[in-house]
C-alpha cells in the first residue's frame, strides 16, 4: 500500500494506532510524510487488520489474474487491487463511504 491509499483511508475515518509517546512511526505500522501543511500520520494496516475492519462487507478475497487481487463485497460487487492490501482496502472505502 501506498501513502496515498493509506491517507485516504484516514481521511475515511479508519482507526488510527496510536503508543504512549504519540502517534507511532513507521517501524510500527505507520506512514510519516510530508505536505504543505506540515506531516500527516497514516496508519498501514495489515490485510487482517483491513478484513476484521471490513465485517460483514467482506466475503472472499482471491486472484483476478497475473497482477490483480479481488475483493468480493457481500451485495455482489468484485472490487480490484494490485495486491491483496490494496483490494480490500479499497473494499473498506467503498462500504464506508458517506450516504448520500
């Protein structure tokens, strides 16, 4: 995953890990990077992490073909990753995204 996917998942509202001293860095999970307004820490979860997140909304995870992963969401829809990560990540987004 990259940091671009893992901040869009923060901006979601996927939990965050946090330690005592303070959000943790990247030897723990975490992507540190800088834009204009200064660092922004982005949780990269782990695919269990991202399932266990996903509940109900997730039902398979398999491989579409030599460089892609699907996310099957239950309702019916097979949503595509370059890896695993990035397919059920992409899941969480779209079970999680605001009504309308």
């Amino acid at each position: 995953m990259n940091y671009e996917l893992a901040l869009e998942l923060n901006k979601a509202g996927f939990p965050q890990c946090e330690d005592e001293s303070g959000p943790m860095c990247a030897a723990h999970g975490c992507w540190r990077a800088g834009g204009t307004y200064g660092y922004v820490n982005c949780h990269n979860p782990t695919l269990g992490e991202l399932v266990m997140k996903c509940g109900e909304g997730f039902q398979v995870l398999k491989r579409g073909g030599h460089l892609t992963w699907l996310a099957y969401m239950n309702g019916g829809k097979w949503i595509e990753g370059e890896t695993a990560e990035i397919a059920v990540a992409r899941l969480w987004l779209v079970l999680n995204k605001p009504k309308s």
